[in-house]
C-alpha cells in the first residue's frame, strides 16, 4: 500500500481539489486502481514549514478519490484554526496526504498503561470520553516526542484537562502512509 504511484495521485487530487475552488489551473489528473477504494485520509497544508489547516476522516466511509478531495477543500477552507486559504497564499502550500489504517482499539487498567503501549513515531491516536473526542497524527510526534507530553496536548485538544482521566476514556491507534508534495516536486527536478 506504500505506493508511490498512489501517493502522487493523492497529492495531484488534493492540489486540484484546493484550485478549484479557488478557480485556478488544475494539474493534470492522474488515475490509480486504489482512488476508487473506500479510503480514510487526512489532508495537512503547509504555508512556510508552518501548519497552515488539517482536516481528514477518521474511517473510510467514501471512495480515496472523494475523500481526499474533500478533506482538501476542508483542510483549506473550513479548519476552524485558520482562515480560509487565500488565492495568493496557494502556490507557495505545500500538501501532504495521509492515508490512515483501520483503527485497533486499545485496552488498558489505567492512563499509565495507556501510555505504555504508544509507540513513538508510529501511532496516530484517536482517544474520546463522552461527545469529546480528538486525533493526533503519528506526525505530531515529531513535535511532541514524549508520551506524557502526547497525550496532555490530545486530552487539551479534545476540550479536557491535562490531568483528565475517567474510566470510560476510549484510545485506539492507527498508523499511516504519508506523501509529501515536495518529494514529488524534488523527484521531477532531478530528472
């Protein structure tokens, strides 16, 4: 599923999605077999190595090909962060797409051993308690290394205090495959 083929078309679409709302020139399309395939994916823009919006689905409720472009057009129009991406802010966005595994829920006595099973750099958690619920990609690692840490921010982000902690508190954790559209772009210079 890691494949590359798949990853640009994902990028292109994502792009288009964003241009077209905006009534701009369009890449030109490309088609993989998985497009058509039920998909969860979350989109995340980038404006000067800066969040810039991110929005995806959580379960792959639609075909890869809708919801990615959906989750484009959300992730530059509707993130509620951010204002709606501006016609001149576009060219210098960067877009990143990434493709999310089933969920596996996770079972644990307490929050220390739901801290033990998280593995740095390789989980996405989705945890909820109540109608509160929130997401941190596996990317988010990068800025939040230490596992406490991590899941302080994602109960923050779900609306509950840092030192939060009930029973009924769900976690489940996926994983996933991210493209980058600078990789392409630095791929097509060296050709």
């Amino acid at each position: 599923m890691a494949d590359r083929e798949l990853g640009q078309a994902l990028v292109v679409l994502a792009r288009n999605a964003i241009a077209t709302r905006l009534g701009m020139a369009e890449a030109g399309a490309l088609y993989h077999p998985e497009l058509d395939r039920p998909g969860a994916t979350f989109v995340t823009l980038m404006l000067e190595d800066e969040l810039r919006g991110c929005v995806g689905s959580l379960e792959p409720r639609r075909a890869l090909s809708a919801d990615v472009g959906a989750n484009a057009v959300a992730a530059a129009f509707r993130d509620p962060r951010f204002p709606p991406l501006a016609a001149r802010e576009f060219p210098p966005t960067s877009v990143e797409v990434s493709l999310l595994s089933p969920q596996e829920p996770l079972a644990f006595a307490d929050e220390d051993e739901f801290v033990r099973q998280l593995r740095r750099g390789v989980d996405g958690i989705v945890l909820s308690h109540g109608h509160r619920r929130a997401t941190f990609l596996p990317q988010v690692w990068e800025t939040l290394p230490e596992p406490r840490q991590f899941v302080a921010a994602l109960k923050r982000k779900a609306g509950l205090r840092e030192d939060f902690w009930s029973s009924d508190v769900k976690v489940a954790r996926y994983t996933v495959i991210k493209w980058k559209e600078r990789e392409f772009a630095d791929e097509g210079a060296r050709s």
